[in-house]
C-alpha cells in the first residue's frame, strides 16, 4: 500500500475537474453540491497492545499507529471512499488492531501460523485497491461485538523481482510489487496486465481477486499470465503450479486464483511475461446505432473478438457512454470538438464508440491484425476516427479514480459494477442493468456501459453509475447498498456472473451461494478449512460469515 | 465405449505393417518373434447378483455378461492391451461385477448415490481410452483381498447434443459424446479437440483427463474451451462454470477437469465451438541441426508459438523421430523417396522435422499466419517440404494406435510417454530421458520424441519407445512397469510435470504428492471428502489408496 497517498482518495488533486466534465455532470445531474472533504479518523483501540505484538513476533515490523491501522482497514470502492468523508460516531472507528509488514515469506508463514494458533484474524493487503470490500472491516455497528482481533499483513516490503528465467520467459516476483513496479523491474519484457487499479494494486492482489487488465485481448487475464504461485498458509507453504498446463489432476493455482486470502498469504508468484511492445498502437471508430440501442456495438466486438487477429485493447461503448465520452471528456480530451462535428456530420450517431490498440513487436502481426479491425469495422459502417481519440484513451486508462474523487468532492454519486454473461444474453442483460440501475438510483442518475473484455463465448459489461444529490455520505451510503443489492439480484436472476474482474469480498458474499450452488460452496468450505482450520484468514471475504 | 472393436486391440487389422515400417523396425529393434494374439479372458464371478443389481436400480440398463464387464475393467495403455495377450491364471481374472448404462442425469445420479450408501465402489467410463489406468483394476495378485464390489458406469447411452447456442458459439452435449459424434454433430461447427484417442474417446473423457489435443495452437486445451459442466457426485448434482472466465472466487471447472471420475460423474458439459475452418492447410519442413541436437528443433517451436499468427498444428519432432518418420512411413506415407533424397541434397539432415498446420475460415489470417511461420523457418535455415507431407501427416494422425497393435502382435515393445517443461529446461530434459529410457528399456531399442503442444512458457515432450524382444507378454509387462518408474522418477526429478495430457489415472498416482506437495494432496483429499463422503468415486485413481 503506498502510503504517501491521500487517506480516502485515490490520488492527489492535482487532476482537477475538467470544465467539459463539469458542464455534462451539471447538465445531468443537477448542480454540485460540495460533499464533506475526506478527513483522519480515529480508530477504536486497539484490543492487543504493542508489548503482546512483539512477543508473538519478534523481530517482525509491526505497527499501531491509527493512521497505519486506519488505511489497511477499507478499500477503495464507493462506500469506503465515503467512510472517510461520514462525521465521527461516538467512540473510535473500526480499525485492525495492528499492521504487520513481513519482510519475507518465512516472517510471512511466521505470522499466519502463529496467528492461527492464537485464534487472530489475518487480512493480507497488497495495494488495498479492492472495490468489493475484500480487505474492509464489517461496519461501525459491530465495534462492540466480536473480540476476535485482526492482524493486517501488508506485502509492501516484499516488493522485489526474484528470478527471470529469459528463454522461457517467466518472471519470479514477490507479491507486493505494484503494477509499475513489476513493469519497470521487467526491463524489456512486460506482464501485461493494467487493470485501472495498475497503479496501486499488487501482483498479489491481482491474482487473489482473480483480476483483468484493459489490455486482456492481447495479454489474456491473470490466470492466463500465473504459472506458479507461493502461500503462507495456516498448514505451512504451499507452491502451487509450475507449468502452464498439465494433465496431473485438478488445477491448483485455480484455487489460488480468486481465493482473496481466505486460504493464505500469496508470497510470491511466476508469471509469464512478453518482451515489451515496440509498437503501440491505439485507435477509435464510431459504429452508427440507427435505432440508438447497444447491438451494433455488441456485434462488432463479437466479430473483432473471434480472431487470431483480435486487438490487444478492445472496449465498446454502448451509446450512453459514447455520448458521455464524446461530450465530457478525460483530463486530456479524449475526442475534440472538431472530431464530433466530423462525426455527427457522417450521421454515425447515435452510436457505439469503439476503442482499440495493438502492441506487438512484428510490424507484419500488427498491420495484419490493424487491416483485420479496420475491415470489420468498414463493413459494420463504422467511422474511422483515427489514433488521436484511440491515444487520448490511452493517456487516460488510469484517470477514472481520479476523476471518481473529484466527482465525489462536488457531491456527486460515482461507482461502478460489472458482470460476465454470454453473448446471445448480453442485449438482454445490457438492457435490464441499465433500466435496474437507473430506476435504483432515482431521478437525476446517468447509467452508462461498455463492453470490457471479450471471449469467443462471452463478454464483460462494465456499468458507470453517475448520480447528483447524493452530497451527504451518511446517507449516499445507505442509498448505494440498496441500489447495489438490487442491481446485483438483477445480475444474479439475469444470468450474469457476480463479477468478471472485481472479485466477491464482502460486498458479493451474499450473493455467491446463489451462483456457485451449495455443493460449489460446500467444496470450497471443505479447501477453507483444510488449509485455514481456525477460520484466521481474511474471514468474512468470499464465504460470508465475517467474524469481525 | 465402441463395442464393436475387437478386444485388447485398438482397431481392427485392415491398415496393416507397411513394408518400411518392418524395415525400420527390423534395422533398429532386431527380428520380430509374434506375441500372442488377445483372446477372450474370463473374468473372476461377479459378487453381486442380476437381482441385487434389479432391485437397486430399477429401470436402469445393467449388464453382467462377461464380455461387458471386462471391456469396462481396463484402458488402453501398454499394459492394459499386454493384459489381453497374457495366458489365464487360475479363477477368472479381475473385473469390475457389472455395468450400467445411465440413459440420462438423473439416471446417473441415482447410481452414484445408491452406490455411495451401499458401499459399491463406482468408475465412470467414457470411451475407455485411458493409457494411464484411470478405469483399470488392480492386478489379479488382489483379486480375493477386497470384498468391495465394482460398479462400471458406461455413459455410452448419453450422447446427444443437448443445445446449440450459435451466438455465444456454446454447445451443451451429453459427456458420453465421442470425438467424431461431437463433430458429426457440430454441423458447421468445430469443437477443434483432436488428441489421438479422438475416434473411441469421449467429451466427458477429455474433460476428466484435462486432455489436449493435436490442434492445441489454434484451439488450446480442453480446459480452454469448457465453459461449464453438470456432474452426478454422491452429494447431489453439481453444475460449475457457466462463463469463459469470471471474477467469483476459485474456479470450480479446474476442480472437475482433471477429476478422473473421482469427484463424480461428468454427465454433460458445455463447451465453446468455432465455426468449421473452410481453409486447412498442412505443411513440413527440416531444420538443419549440423550437431545432431534437438536445440534448432526446441528454437524453432518456441519462437513459432510466441505469435498471434502461431500455427493451429505445431509438432516438432527431434532428429531420432525425425529419422523414423522419414524412414519409416505412416501408411500414406509420411515423405517419400523423393524428399528424402531432395532433403539430404539440401544438407538439412541431421535435422528436426517441423509438422505444420493452418486452420481457419479467413484467408488473410492464414496467409499471414503461413507467411510468417515459412519466414520464421526461412530465417533458421529451414527447408521447406511443402504441403505434400503435412497432408500425408493429416491422413496419419490417429493412425497410432493402430500401428502400435500391429507392433505388438510382433513382439515388439511400443509405448509413450509425456511431460510439460519450462523451454530453459527443455533442452536438458530431452536428452535426460532419452538416455534414461534407452538404459531403462535395454538393447535393440529406439527412443524419439517431438514436441507436442506449445505455450509461451513451456512446452510438452512425448517420447515414444519401442523395443524388440519382448513377446511375451506376462515379462514385457514387469519389464515395462520397471522402466516406466524409472522414467517417471527422471520426469519428477528433472522438473517435469508428471502429465502434460496423457493424466494421473493408477499409474502416476505414486507420484501426485512428489509433484504437488503434501498441502496440494490435502486440498484435493478435502474436496473428494466433501463430495464422496464413501470414498465410491473411481477409488484408487488420481489420489491413490486402490480399495480395489
């Protein structure tokens, strides 16, 4: 977790609200209406004092300190972003007791075994980037009711490149590294994964949540990337993996992958990396929509997608967000005014805008793969804009926390959800969420979609939800579960799955029965309990049942 | 399972020895001494009566004839067909009491339930192709020490596509499909699996195996395309996945793949197809290796595999394999008299023969792809064969079976065996196990071997062996069964993985825990508890622990 960051903001101000972002907010949502700024809180005390810390593990960095303890106790989604805003209740706020900062896999499996003898809970926290509420303690109204203290184990220290083996390309690496990190230690090779969460999320984290990056046409997503992977867990260490396919029984690291800490601390992991794109190339269309609706988009992703050709980024806006894209635009603009007018002129609006990229280091599979998307696309009609808009989305990939901060300050609601479903349902579900959405967050709301990651079978949808009116953040945070609830019945009872990339955590937990069925749960209880018998890891995420 | 094919035999005699084949195998392997033919066996009397069987499960079709119950006893390995050419001991040999044939879900549900309260101990059989004991009983030494009966569930009967949804390229199909019904049935459409047991094997077989096939390039693995699957476990029905990917927790589809019956029974599944390929290409070529290594051979495939345009069909055979397929010839003949003289003129030889092959219903995706596979070899020095040998492959490619029938009727040893490894690491196992199979089989042997199935990061190997001098079949099977532990510990040793498709089944279950660690066996052991309670499921496969 970098910890010069801003408590209870994404980032530093310095983005600052764009004035064309400001005009389409206004003319939605209704006027701003300044929310409470983020501020410190403070945490209730912690239950096991600093001399009892220390004799259960010396030599490890432990610290109780309420800032430290504060930020490894939230997320970043919607309602952990608000918590820093809400007024202070009485008495302190709920904290982990402590923080740990193991400086490597043995002090890591020191912590977890011991933890587990002594009946605390571990949450492992790599970025702390979670928007499902996969490191955040249970509310205010449970301080009191549970003695069960909580360690945090913070990956921050565990930040180094181990091993690379060049010739079979596979990158060894401690599961604290950010996003950046890993990319910069790869000198020349890339892993290819940058959700929006790149910046602070870990390698660790990625794997835990079982997470995507905007660039998973080309790279595929973390399990497509994972070759091995290292846990301390209750029972001692794990390696899981070695190779990327075997046919020696069921396939562990899937386990792994997705089990956000409920089963041990991810140490360390293989990954496989590519040598680093010499070219990189971005681009966007227009693709007329007569009747205004999201099929002629859902088409063309279906198409580009069903090819060795598919591009390396390829995310479709339904007409909603193209309009929002096409009239706010990033910090940097991601389509001018010159743009729209040329496009409004060739009547490809209302429309699906298309955004594409291609990285590669064969000059020959890149044109190939660029002549493929652009003759799809002139069949479809689609609009050529060009790489100005494709590299302006490029610049701007991992703007929209910052934004999301900026939008919150002026009282706005912002948050986002997303689903997995197939393509023959996705018009369908598209249609549904949005009407769900827009009915759950009353009047003066913008709901807008495109399509995220793609498959021959099935695509991802991901929902923005913008809303104004919602300044107070005591009451915005009742609002929003309600609103969230419904929406995820809707995503359930439509058929799509609880997430395609943000994980289960706590927010989904409820959710997870219904769509893995009771024998899915009952085998992944019997995992859980073989591997973490005293129920100490990160209890409450995934399976339910919160003890804190 | 084809209940037409002659017993202990693959196929039937109608290919033939071809001439040079003999020629080859007299050069390298000594004169051929005949084995004797399988024959009919007897098998030791069913421990549970027609009526016992009635009364349980009425309604359900079970069969107790001879010729049925040992059909269902055994795979297809080495061993398994030398089983069927050994003379009888005294009493009958081992087999499983019955077989039932489930007509539907609910069918085999009641069987695996039923037989999970009474006791009977329950192996699913698809096409009974497994060259790894995972349907067969232990040996007669056991036949009075255990008093479990056996229960063969033959899912023959359940072979239907089921659904067919043409826009998400999903086809749900009964598990007991076999490849060419799949197929047949797909009109249009391609699930794109072809391993070698394609023709016998099933899609609930494949599944259970976490098989792959010839075509893996274009169409990766099983796992790649199963988007979900229903099972009939001891506890109730089970439906997992749903979705190519999604954001939920472990995946629970790698729990079933590589299952091998032992969680429950596979009764249909759901996997992604792609339109049929109206453009299929095949082609060879030789690379030069002046040293007579594999190194040129391993480059090729690797830089071949890490592109977008990767073949469909990549298989690189090292300079000994190289040698008997030119020499020896599949019965279409692999490269004839007039290639090989034109290939010796180009000095590739010593050389690595290159099997190639293009799929897909684009004609600029294949020409990019061929381009840049013949630009790729072009830059190694390669020589291109052009399209007539990757056609005679083509023909060829589930010929080896057969051959391997024809082989052993002539006294000769003839097996294979396979693992994945890192590309770093490949080089240097290669020559490990080739001498170690050479040493552990004995003189008048041949050992080769090609690279089978490609990724980024790895790849897998698969040796063939053969052998002269082991016509009898009782002492083949010892000699066998020794140098098969041999070159499963020098697998295990060496950094291999125990199985890249071929499974664990009987015979590598040994091994499992050497590979995967004590907390891998212990997460697995968990799950089969949770879901077969009674331990009824395939015991003995996979985990080990023969109740049988």
């Amino acid at each position: 977790m970098d910890e010069q960051r801003p408590v209870g903001r994404w980032g530093s101000d310095e983005l600052g609200l764009d004035p064309r972002t400001r005009a389409f907010a206004l003319a939605h949502l209704g006027p701003a209406s300044p929310a409470p700024a983020p501020r410190p809180r403070t945490p209730r005390p912690t239950r096991v004092g600093a001399d009892r810390w220390q004799a259960l593990f010396p030599g490890i960095d432990i610290r109780l300190d309420d800032e430290t303890r504060l930020r490894h106790s939230r997320g970043m989604s919607y309602l952990d972003l608000l918590f820093w805003r809400t007024a202070a209740g009485n008495g302190g706020v709920p904290a982990v007791d402590a923080v740990a900062f193991p400086a490597d896999h043995e002090q890591a499996l020191t912590l977890v075994q011991t933890c587990s003898r002594e009946g605390i809970a571990c949450v492992p926290v790599g970025g702390g980037t979670s928007v499902t509420g996969g490191i955040t303690l249970a509310g205010e109204e449970s301080t009191d009711a549970h003695q069960t203290p909580v360690l945090a184990i913070s990956l921050t220290r565990m930040d180094a490149l181990v091993a690379f083996d060049a010739e079979s390309a596979i990158a060894t690496v401690q599961a604290g590294m950010t996003g950046p990190a890993l990319e910069a230690a790869l000198d020349g090779y890339t892993l290819g994964h940058f959700p929006q969460s790149w910046e602070r999320a870990s390698i660790g984290g990625f794997i835990a949540a079982r997470s995507s990056g905007q660039s998973s046409g080309g790279y595929g997503r973390i399990e497509d990337m994972l070759i091995g992977a290292e846990l301390a867990t209750p029972v001692g260490s794990w390696r899981v993996g070695g190779y990327p396919a075997a046919s020696r029984g069921p396939d562990l690291r899937q386990l792994v992958l997705g089990s956000e800490g409920t089963l041990g601390i991810i140490t360390s992991a293989e990954v496989r990396v590519r040598p680093a794109p010499s070219i990189r190339e971005y681009a966007a269309a227009l693709v007329p929509s007569p009747a205004g609706g999201f099929d002629p988009g859902i088409d063309i992703a279906r198409t580009l997608t069903r090819s060795a050709l598919r591009p390396t980024v390829l995310r479709v806006c339904d007409p909603s967000e193209t309009d929002a894209l096409l009239t706010m635009s990033a910090p940097t603009g991601l389509v001018g005014r010159a743009f729209d007018a040329y496009v409004r002129m060739r009547r490809a609006r209302p429309g699906c805008l298309v955004i594409l990229g291609w990285e590669g280091t064969d000059p020959a599979t890149v044109a190939a793969a660029r002549a493929f998307a652009r003759g799809t696309l002139g069949d479809a009609g689609g609009v050529w804009l060009g790489g100005g808009p494709g590299r302006s989305w490029e610049r701007g990939r991992f703007h929209g926390p910052y934004l999301r901060d900026q939008l919150m300050d002026v009282g706005y609601l912002v948050e986002t959800f997303e689903t997995v479903i197939r393509w023959s349902q996705l018009p369908r579900l598209h249609r549904e969420l949005t009407s769900v959405a827009r009915e759950a967050i009353g009047p003066r709301s913008y709901v807008m979609a495109h399509i995220s990651h793609t498959y021959d079978t099935a695509a991802s949808v991901y929902f923005t939800v913008l809303a104004g009116g919602w300044s107070d953040p005591h009451d915005a945070a009742g609002r929003w579960q309600d609103a969230k609830a419904r929406i995820t019945e809707s995503i359930v009872a439509g058929g799509g799955g609880l997430s395609h990339h943000h994980g289960v955590g706590r927010d989904h937990a409820g959710f997870l029965g219904d769509q893995i069925g009771p024998i899915g749960m009952q085998a992944m209880a019997a995992v859980k309990a073989s591997l973490d018998p005293a129920n100490i890891m990160n209890p409450g995420a995934l399976l339910g049942g919160d003890r804190e």
